[in-house]
C-alpha cells in the first residue's frame, strides 16, 4: 500500500513516483498495488491513482484532513494498517512522510526504513530489501525489517520514474469512514505561513541556477537571480547560503533540503558535498563554476569551469538574453 | 523551573572528505582515519541552542543525554561549556550498533529514570544515520506529543509554541507540556563558548549509566537490520570548459546551455 499525497487540490508529483516504486514491489511479490487518499473533497484523485496503476484505492474524504495534520493522519493511518495489514507501506519522503512515517513504525511496533532509492524483494523471504543513502550519502545501506510483519519505508523524490496515466486503466475504489469526531487535538496548529517566492516553483524547475557560499552575499544572489530568469528557471542554494539569511530557506536543495531533478543545474560557489548533491545528482546535467579547480563538484558535475563566478556570470547573462531574443 | 533534556550523538565528522574513510571488512561500517576526533551531531546542537535560547529568558535546568560507547567526554563537555547544567553519559559495550528503534528505547529509558522534565529535544536527524527516527521514537514510548522539524520554540506560559518547517513555508503550532520537538538547522547554530567555559567545563563531572543501571537486563531488541554497506559508483566525468577569457567560455557554456535547457 501506499499513501497518496496531494499538494493542494492535486496529486503531489510524489505520489506517481510512488505509484511505480510500489507496482514494482507488487509485482514481484505477485499482489495488488493499493493506495491510501486522503484528504478533503478528493474529487476524481482516486481514479487518477487508478489511471496511474493503481489496482485498489482506500478513500478517506473528511474535513479535518483538509490538510496535513500529525495527530488524525496517525491515528488513522494506524488503524487503516492495523484493518487492512498489508505487507509493505510506502510514504514519500516528504515532510509528511519523515514526521508520520517514523512515529507510525513505533506505533506498530514495526521496522522503518526512512529515504529509500532503491526497493526490491527477497527472492526466498518475501521481505523488503531497501538500500538508502548513510553517513550523509557517503555510503548506501542496504536493510532489511526483521520481523515478517508490516515493513515502512519512505522513498526518496525524483528517484523512481512517475508512473504514466493511463485512462482506459480501471480498478476499486473504496471509501472508508472517519468515526473519530474528536476536533480538537494536542497539538494544534496557530498559523501556516507561506515563505514568498517570486518565479518558477524551486521543485518544477528545468533549469536551477543554485548558489552556495562562493557567492558570498544575498545582494550576490540577484545575478544568479537574473541568469535563472532568463533560462526560465528558479534559483536554489546550498545550506550554507541558506544559513547566512542569503535567501530563503525553502530554496535548499539537500539531504534535508528539496531533491531537485532539473535538465540543468547549475551549481555556483558550491563545494559539492554529498548532502548538497543528495538533492541534485538525478538532475540530466550539472555545471559547476568554481574557482577551486581541486572542489568535489568536479567529480559529480557534467560540465565545470574553473573560475572565479564573478568575472563568468555577466557575459553568461548577456548570451543567454541575446539567445532567448 | 523548566527541565529540558537534550538527546546529543557524537558522531565522525561528517565534513571529512569520503576519500578518507574506508569501509570496514564486514561492510557494516565506515571507518574515519585515525586519530580524527567525533563531533556533535549538527542538529543536536541546534536542539542544545534551542534549549539555551529558553534557559537565557526564564529558569531552566538542560540536561544532555548522550549513549554509545567509548564516548569521547572532552567532545561531549562542549555541551557544558555552552551552558547545559548536566551531562549524562549512557554507557555499554551494549550500545554499540544500535538500529533507532533500540536506540529510542534506552534513550527512552534514561529520561524515564531522570523524571520530572517537561520538553525534550532532539536532532531532526543524525548526521550519521540520517535516519530521523529516535525522536519519534521516543515521543511514542514516552506517549507524549512530538512535533518534528522546529525553526523556533519558544515558551508561552503553559504552553510551547513550536514553528515547524513545510515545503513552503513554516506553520506555527502550541501544545501543553510535556513535549518532544525535533530540532533543524534554522533554529540557529549553538552558541560559541569562550575559552574559559570550555577550560571549566573540562573539570565538571559527568554521570555515567550502564546498562544494568538503566534496568536493561536483557539485550535490546532490533527491529531493522542492516545486510551491507557499499560505497556508490559516481559520475566523474566532468568536462572542463576554459576559454581565453571569460567572454570566450560564456561563449562556450551558453552553447552547452542551448543544447541542455531542452532536456537534451
Ligand atoms: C546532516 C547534514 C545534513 C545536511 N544537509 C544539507 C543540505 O540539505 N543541503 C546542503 O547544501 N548542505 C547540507 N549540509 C551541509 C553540507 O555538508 C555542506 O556543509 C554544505 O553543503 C556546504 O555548502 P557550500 O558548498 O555552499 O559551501 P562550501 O563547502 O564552503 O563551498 C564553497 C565553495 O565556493 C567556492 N568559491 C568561493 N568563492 C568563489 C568564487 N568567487 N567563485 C567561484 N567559486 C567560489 C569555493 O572554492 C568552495 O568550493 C548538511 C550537513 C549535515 C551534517
Ligand atoms: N546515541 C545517541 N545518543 C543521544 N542521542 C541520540 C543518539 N542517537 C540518536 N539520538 C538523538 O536522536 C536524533 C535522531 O537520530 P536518528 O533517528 O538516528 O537520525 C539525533 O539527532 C539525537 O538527538
């Protein structure tokens, strides 16, 4: 089974990814791909999970799921498990998945892998075998559950292929009740607060101009700023520049930033961490400028200039222009 | 008077260049060169300045919790010399190679065995494991609320008033006490202690729990296991773009831009 996330009124772009990491447990398990929606006013979501592959969808459509909330999507989650028992349950590793995820494991006194780029099934036990980044991506793991009982996993974004809709696909969709009439809940939530991003979302982006702390100052990132305006595109920065107020820090890509996967990224000032690249190495091309000829980025970018980024961006902003004219 | 118990890993420093560490024969473990010295795990410091940013507004009390073995005290002293009032060290050949889930349960323990707290505070994830899961974890042993992800946590008479980080933005959130929040990054890097604090702190005591001393008679139980580990292959074929001056390689890489942009 997986959870279906939505983002908004739509399938968030996890949740296809998530549709084929599960067909492919499925099928080598031999069973049917559920999924779990849930929200509020779902409308046609459920028969888009279907059209994507999905044999069976589990519905629950109730105001208090209206948008995430820890404590019901718990409480349900667990119960649903505890009803349905299936096998294997996958989140996105998004930031429903790493709050519920871990949380929901200890409820069910279960095994948890958390941020998984590769699932696959053991040919004799049936078990989960999950491989995920360790040591800040200096190494994978690769895990198993120990019990045969429920296995959690969160996987990695941008990593499996979004599942293709396919209209003609059918399948069962099931609503289930909320009895829980309870609306009030330990914690409850004051305010959300969007942070203001001018542009092109930093996830949907095909071209990220990204800067790190080579770029030095927030006035600094207005060029990289512009060079992204003109390929159409966002600017993204590495947690250094998000640290030092440089900009926002929604543009984070990382480990524990946003996994981006962009046909270019363009990396500035950036050393090129693993926990930087954790978030961009699925991107189709990476271009590095930095003045350090001897910096990670050279080994993991396609295309790199030595140089200072100072003296590259101005003419790089003055060609673009005259090439998008 | 608040008691704050903050859960702080040492951990190799995770900023060391991969090519230093090798793997070990069994595949279990990544070795740091010798003779490199652990450091705190970056958002358990975060979690510890945190808990510093209530004690400089009201009356406090922060004890760090730490377990492993052969922990490294003068490293974990830190936590002293930034203003934490005690250290408690869990100790045992025991807990080495512990999953999150056997982890939480003998921090869970601990915190049982020093009662009386009110907030507790852990890293968002380990810089080791990355796994993000002890502090669940422990919130559902302890059967208190968790709130994941803080920027900020502020007290506000009963209550605690914690924001939290979402894709696109933050939202706030209050919850009476006890309370279990986990720490990121934006809540601010831990306060520099001067050169005497870090010079006092070397001399204060610590507190050291075993196994048995945590009433943990039988091995803890796993629930996950880890087959191997392996070193992933990666790109390192980068072409290098120069040119006579910099008008010549923005030449050259706006052509390479031409090309790519379209997903080519
Ligand atoms: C658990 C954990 C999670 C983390 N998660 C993330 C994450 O999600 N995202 C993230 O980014 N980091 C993350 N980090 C931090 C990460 O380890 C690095 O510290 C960080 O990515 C380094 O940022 P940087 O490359 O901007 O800075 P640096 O490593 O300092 O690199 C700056 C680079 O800029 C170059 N430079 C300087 N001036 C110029 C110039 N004028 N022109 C050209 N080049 C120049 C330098 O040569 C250098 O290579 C995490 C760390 C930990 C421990
Ligand atoms: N051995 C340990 N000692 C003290 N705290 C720990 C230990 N392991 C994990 N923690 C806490 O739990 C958080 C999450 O760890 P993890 O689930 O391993 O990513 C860390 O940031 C620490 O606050």
């Amino acid at each position: 089974m997986i959870l279906a996330e939505l983002q908004k009124d739509r399938l968030a772009g996890i949740s296809a990814e998530l549709v084929t990491a599960g067909l492919k447990i499925a099928g080598q398990l031999g069973e049917e791909l559920s999924a779990l929606l849930i929200g509020e006013n779902t409308g046609n979501r459920a028969q888009e999970l279907i059209c994507l592959g999905v044999h069976k969808v589990y519905v629950v459509d109730n105001p208090v799921f209206s948008c995430y909330r820890f404590e019901p999507y718990l409480e349900l989650i667990a119960r649903i498990c505890q009803e349905i028992q299936p096998n294997v349950f996958l989140m996105g590793h998004t930031e429903v998945g790493q709050d519920l995820g871990p949380r929901l494991a200890f409820r069910l006194n279960t095994g948890f892998v958390p941020n998984c780029v590769e699932l696959g099934v053991a040919p004799e036990s049936g078990l989960l075998q999950m491989t995920r980044p360790v040591y800040g991506g200096k190494a994978h793991g690769l895990y198993m559950v120990n019990n045969g009982g429920l296995q959690i996993a969160t996987v990695a974004p941008k990593v499996f292929e979004a599942a293709l809709r396919e209209d003609s696909r059918q399948g069962k969709i099931t609503l289930l009740p909320w009895e829980n009439e309870a609306t009030s809940f330990k914690i409850q939530v004051v305010e959300r607060v969007e942070t203001e991003s001018a542009g092109v979302r930093l996830e949907d982006a095909t071209v990220i101009v990204s800067g790190g702390r080579g770029v030095g100052s927030a006035e600094d990132f207005a060029g990289l700023k512009e060079l992204a305006d003109t390929l159409g595109g966002s600017i993204g920065a590495s947690r250094v520049a998000v640290d030092n107020n440089w900009v926002p820090n929604i543009l984070q890509v990382g480990l524990t930033g946003k996994v981006v996967k962009p046909n270019v990224y363009i990396a500035i000032g950036i050393s090129g961490s693993l926990q930087h690249m954790a978030g961009c190495s699925t991107a189709k091309t990476i271009i590095a400028i930095n003045r350090d000829p001897e910096a990670q980025i050279f080994k993991m970018a396609h295309f790199g200039v030595v140089a200072d980024w100072r003296e590259i961006l101005p003419p790089l902003i003055e060609k673009c222009k005259a090439l998008s004219e | 008077m608040l008691t704050i118990v903050v859960c702080v890993k040492q951990v190799f420093d995770p900023e060391a260049p991969l090519s230093l560490f090798q793997l070990c024969p069994e595949g279990k473990k990544l070795i740091p060169p010798p003779g490199t010295p652990p450091v705190l795990s970056s958002f358990d410091e975060n979690a510890l300045e945190a808990a510093l940013y209530i004690k400089d507004v009201q009356a406090a009390k922060v004890i760090v919790v730490s377990m492993g073995y052969k922990l490294a005290k003068p490293v974990l002293k830190k936590t002293l010399a930034a203003g934490a009032d005690e250290l408690i060290l869990l100790e045992d050949e025991q807990f080495e190679g512990l999953d999150s889930y056997s982890t939480a349960h003998v921090l869970a323990r601990a915190i049982e065995r020093i009662g009386n707290w009110d907030i507790i505070l852990c890293g968002r994830q380990a810089a080791d494991t990355d796994a993000g899961q002890v502090g669940a974890g422990i919130a559902e042993i302890l059967q208190i609320p968790g709130i994941t992800l803080a920027r900020k946590v502020e007290i506000e008479g009963e209550k605690v008033r914690v924001e939290r980080l979402l894709a696109d933005g933050y939202e706030v959130v209050e919850t009476a006490r006890p309370v279990l929040i986990t720490a990121s990054n934006e809540i601010g890097a831990l306060r520099f202690p001067n050169v005497k604090a870090l010079m006092a702190a070397q001399k204060m005591g610590v507190t050291v729990w075993d196994a048995a001393e945590l009433g943990l008679t039988t091995a803890v139980t796993k629930q996950t296991n880890l087959l191997k580990l392996f070193v992933p292959e990666r790109n390192t074929n980068c072409q290098m773009i120069s040119g006579e001056n910099p008008e010549e390689t923005a030449e050259k890489l706006t052509a390479i831009l031409a090309i790519k942009v379209g997903g080519n």
